[in-house]
C-alpha cells in the first residue's frame, strides 16, 4: 500500500471509532444528568426553573466532548491535513 | 463539501477576502440595527402601544430576568454586551428558514470572535466591579499555585465556548445536505426544524455561559459578604 492509501484507511477508520465511542459515552452522561434532574424536578417542582438552568449548562458542558469528536471526525474526513499533504506532493 | 460559509469568497485582495460569512453577518447586524431602532424610534409608556415594542420589551426583561438569576446583581450593566450576544446566536440560527441562507455562526472565524470577546468581557466587568487587585486575587483564587492553572482554565473555556456553538451548527446544517443526498424530500426538513431547536438553545446556552464566566470574575467580594451572613445567621440560632 502506498501512504495515500493508508491514510485513507486509517482516517475513515478512526473516524468512525471516534463517532462511536464519543457519541457513546456522552449520551450516556448526559442520560444520567436528566434522570437526576427530573428526579429533583419531581421532589421539588418549586425550584424547577434553577434546575433546568443548571441542567442546560451541565448537558452543553458534558456535549463539549462529543462535539470535539464529531469536529475532529469531520476534519479526518472532509478537511485531512496529511491527505492534502499527500495529494499536493 | 464545504464545511463552513468561509470558502465561499466573493471579492479578494491581498490578506482581505470577503466571504459569505462576513456578507452575512454584516447583513444580520444592519437588520438587528435598524430594527432595534425603528422599534425604539417612539416609544410609548400607554397601555396602547405597538406590538414590536412589546415584543423587544418581553425579550429584553427576560434576558435581564436570567442574567440576575445567575448571580449578577446588576443586570443592566451586563444587559447589552450578553443581550447582544443572545440575540445575535439566536437570529443568525433563526434565519435557517430562509432558503439558501447559512449561519455564519457555523464558521470557526464567527464563533473565535465571539468567543475572544467573552474572554476579554470578563477581566473587564472584574476590574470594573471590584478593583484590579481584586481580580488578580480571584485569579490566585485556592492559592499562588493554582495562577497558571486558573489561566489556562480561561482559555480552555474560551476554546470550549468557540468549538461547542461551531459545531453545533455547522452539524446542522451537514446533516441537512447529507440527507438531501439520501432522502430528498422529507427527512431535511424535520433535521432543519431540530436545527431550530438547537440553534435556540445553543443562543441560550451561550449567552448564560458568559454571564457565568462573568459571575465567576467578580464573585470574590460577594462570597465573603455570604459566608459572614451565613454566619451570623448560624450565631443567631445557637
């Protein structure tokens, strides 16, 4: 195999491992995040307002991660550094 | 593909390009100009009034509703630098109805910049509020070691806030022109419509963002006036 070809492959690949597993743990942290605010909901509804603020705040931090990895999956796909390096040599 | 409206340049010369994004978003500011002063031209105080001043006055106590629930104890100080960036995320998200318009938050340049601002905003309101010792000292906040660390927590979070609001809608709107290329006709629609939603929230999101990061700047002083509160309270009831 020549580089480009294992660039390719090893971007695509790693791409996807990285959608996998930063879309995976993330939902599972943000799922948990909303079970223990509705459950908070449900034993004080009066301080509902404070705590879905609060709970906003956590879930754009937790997708923080996930948006990184989706960012670095889109750039190993559409935008690669080393395969325009290739392609222009 | 394209991955954001940078690279769609209409006019070039040397370092300057002029881009869909910076078209945009020029665009996006004469509208809110104008519109904000078209509304505020005559303001009325009667019961009978026009409808797009009761519309800006809901949005603007709303935001100083939420900005005063966070912590700050005067929103009005904070009300045009967080309202502006609000209102800007939320409008810019808001136009994705209109065919062929993209968002020129979804380019990093847009979101740095917004980003950069909210990270200078917040030494500036901290000197404001409470002197520039004070602020040093809030940076210094555990205690001497944790200097280089807090700084760096700045600047992360400053990288953090850029990234968040540019991905968010630059998925928006790749989503919808995947999609396209896959299902044509109806699923675009309901991943825009989703795209709404979220462009909503992250507006939302980014707005209380910086005015906690702002909160965190100038809390030095409020919490020592708590803590001794707290603890008279706690002599009171012994």
């Amino acid at each position: 195999m020549d580089s480009i070809t294992i660039i390719g492959l090893v971007s695509i690949i790693t791409a996807g491992i990285t959608m996998a597993i930063g879309g995976m743990m993330p939902s599972i942290a943000e799922g948990k995040a909303v079970v223990r605010a509705l459950e908070s909901i449900a034993q004080q509804p009066d301080s509902s307002p404070t705590i879905t603020r609060t709970l906003f705040i956590g879930l754009a931090m937790i997708e923080t991660s996930l948006i990184y990895c989706f960012v670095i999956s889109m750039i190993l796909i559409f935008a690669n550094p080393f395969w325009n390096y290739f392609v222009d040599l | 593909m394209r991955l954001s409206p940078d690279q769609i340049v209409f006019w070039e010369y040397g370092f300057i390009h002029i881009n869909l994004t910076i078209v945009t978003t020029w665009a996006l500011m004469i509208l809110l100009v104008v519109g904000a002063w078209l509304i505020t031209r005559n303001m009325k105080s009667e019961i009978k009034r026009s409808r797009w001043q009761n519309i800006l006055e809901m949005i603007v106590l709303i935001i100083r509703d939420q900005i005063k629930e966070i912590g700050l104890k005067e929103p009005d100080k904070y009300l045009g630098f967080i309202g502006t960036l609000f209102l800007f995320i939320a409008v810019s998200s808001l136009f994705t109805i209109v065919p062929w318009y993209e968002p020129p938050t979804g380019s990093l340049s847009t979101t740095a910049a917004l980003a950069l601002s909210v990270l200078i905003s917040v030494p500036v309101f901290g000197i404001a509020e409470s002197g520039f010792k004070a602020y040093l000292r809030s940076l210094a906040q555990p205690n001497f070691l944790m200097l280089p660390l807090n700084i760096m927590g700045e600047i992360s979070r400053t990288i953090s806030l850029a990234f968040r609001l540019f991905g968010n809608m630059m998925s928006g709107g790749l989503i919808a022109s995947i999609l396209i290329s896959i299902a044509p006709f109806f699923f675009p629609i309901i991943m825009d419509a989703l795209g709404l939603l979220t462009g909503m929230l992250q507006a939302y999101i980014f707005a209380i963002l910086a005015a906690v990061y702002i909160a965190a700047g100038m809390q030095n002083e409020e919490r020592k006036t708590v803590k001794s509160g707290s603890e008279k309270e706690l002599d009171t009831q012994i």
